[in-house]
C-alpha cells in the first residue's frame, strides 16, 4: 500500500497539507464529509488536491508531512509549480 503527502488548495486561496491511502477518497471526504473531513477546511470548500508525492510507509509520509507543514507558503507554491 502506498502512502501519500499531499496538498490542497481551498476555495479561499489557502493551502493544506495531509497524508492518505486514496487520494480520491481523501479529497471527496474534504468536500462532503463533515466527520471524515478536516474540521479546518470546512468553510474553505471546495477543496483540490493540486500536489501528492507516493511513499512506501506511513512513516515515511508522516515525515514528509510534518516537513512540508513547516514551510512558508511561497515554498509550498513553489513545490506546487514543479507540476
């Protein structure tokens, strides 16, 4: 199973960064699901998946995560852009 960092890009312009097993899961229950969704973004849908890297262990994922999170935003665009 992979992992993946991920980062998404809310209706407001802001930009957030989370891990998962299914990205096309993940992005729908930010967009529907009140429970399943970050509390965060609940007011800043629809919700974009705009960047995702692929690990192989959560722990992995989790460091990745952690490291991207501690970016200033003109770093996460620039990571965005290299699409």
């Amino acid at each position: 199973m992979n992992w993946y960092v991920y980062v998404a890009l809310c209706h407001d312009g802001s930009l957030y960064t989370g891990m998962t097993t299914d990205l096309a899961r993940r992005e729908q229950e930010h967009n529907s699901s009140n429970i399943l969704g970050a509390k965060s973004l609940r007011s800043k849908r629809p919700v974009h998946i705009v960047y995702h890297e692929a690990y192989n262990t959560q722990t992995e994922a989790r460091k990745r995560e952690a490291e991207i999170k501690g970016w200033k935003r003109k770093y996460k665009l620039k990571l965005i852009d290299k699409l």
